[in-house]
C-alpha cells in the first residue's frame, strides 16, 4: 500500500505540474477505491483524487491559499500592514 500511496503522490505532483518536493502539507486519505490528496505549495492549495487501482487521476482541483495563510508565513516584520 506505501506503493501506491507514493505513486499516488507522485502523480498527483504530475498532475499539478511540479516536483513532489515542493508539495507542503501532504494529507493522504482513502476511500470508496479513491486515493485523495491535499496538499499546498507556496502559494497555492490542490485536491487530487486518484483511483486506487489505476493510479490514473480522476479529479483535481486547485486555488489560491488565502491571504492569511500567506501572512502567516511571512516573518514578523513583513506582516505589520499599517
């Protein structure tokens, strides 16, 4: 099963066109023949989901992280807006 869950990963990398150690975040979950995976890079968060026996992905979202995890990275100093 680890396997599957990397390759499930790395398709999901694929998927999202960038290299599996940019992924942050990495939640993977299985359901109903499903492998689904969250994760987020610098600035955006995925859902991926990807079928268990194929490894082909069947679904894969994308959007912006929220402008407030983005300030939560920022050092002390940069956050201070006013």
């Amino acid at each position: 099963m680890v396997d599957k869950r990397n390759m499930a990963i790395c398709a999901a990398a694929q998927e999202a066109g960038i290299l599996e150690q940019d992924m942050r975040n990495t939640l993977v979950s299985h359901q109903d023949g499903l492998i689904n995976i969250c994760f987020t890079t610098e600035w955006m968060m995925y859902e991926c989901y990807v079928d268990e026996e194929s490894l082909e992905v069947l679904g894969f979202d994308y959007r912006p992280l929220p402008v407030n995890m983005l300030l939560a990275e920022l050092p002390e100093s940069g956050q201070d807006a006013s």
